[in-house]
C-alpha cells in the first residue's frame, strides 16, 4: 500500500502552485500616508521621501525607506510608539489618547472597494 498516490502529488503541486501565485501577485505600491486628528484629515505624507513630521505638538512621525513609524508620542502608554512600522494598507497606526490616526493609501492599479462599514 502507497502511502502518496499520484492524485496526492496533484493536489500538493496544485496548492504550491496557488499559493506561489497569491504571494507573488503584484504588491501594494503605497506612495502616500493620511494622517486624521479627531476624525479629520490633517495632512499626507509622501512616503517615497524620508522626513519627520510633527503631528499637533503630540506625536513626531518619522518616514524612512517607504515605512512610517510614530517615533515619539505625550500619550502615557505609547502604544503608537511600540506598534513601530508599518509598509502596506491595512494596518492603521493609531494613538487613543490624541485621536490620532495614520494609515497608508493603497495604490495598486485595479484595487476596488469590497465594502465599505460605519
């Protein structure tokens, strides 16, 4: 008795083939951060340029190699500070205490809104 049949070889090169295929599909090219205090826009950022930002006199923000970090923040746990950096969509930096949040812009062509919440 075989323990690997030829239908198992098929189905394991299948699943490598698919997720080869997912991980290389085109990356998110996220050129920009929105920076929001209070629930309002404050300003972008242009990540393709290293600076440092001051955000309201409560948090520096600090852009390096396409990544943006809050480097320093008043707030009394900083969690904003030890989240660290963040490179793609998806994963907001946000400071309670300020009411401040950061979140990079996706840019992939062909990107399209699956859902919109409240």
């Amino acid at each position: 008795m075989k323990l690997v049949t030829r239908n198992d070889v098929i189905i394991i090169a299948l699943l490598i083939v698919t997720i080869l295929f997912i991980s290389i599909r085109a990356p998110y090219r996220s050129t920009e951060a929105e920076v929001y205090v209070s629930g309002k826009a404050y300003m972008k950022i242009d990540l393709s340029k290293d600076a440092t930002y001051n955000i309201e006199n409560h948090m520096t923000v600090e852009v390096l190699a396409g990544k943006i970090r809050a480097k320093e923040s008043d707030c009394p746990e900083k969690l904003c500070v030890k989240q660290g950096w963040i490179s793609s969509p998806g994963v907001p930096i946000v400071c309670l205490p300020n009411k401040i949040v950061i979140e990079i812009i996706s840019t992939t062509s062909g990107e399209t809104m699956d859902a919109i919440t409240r």
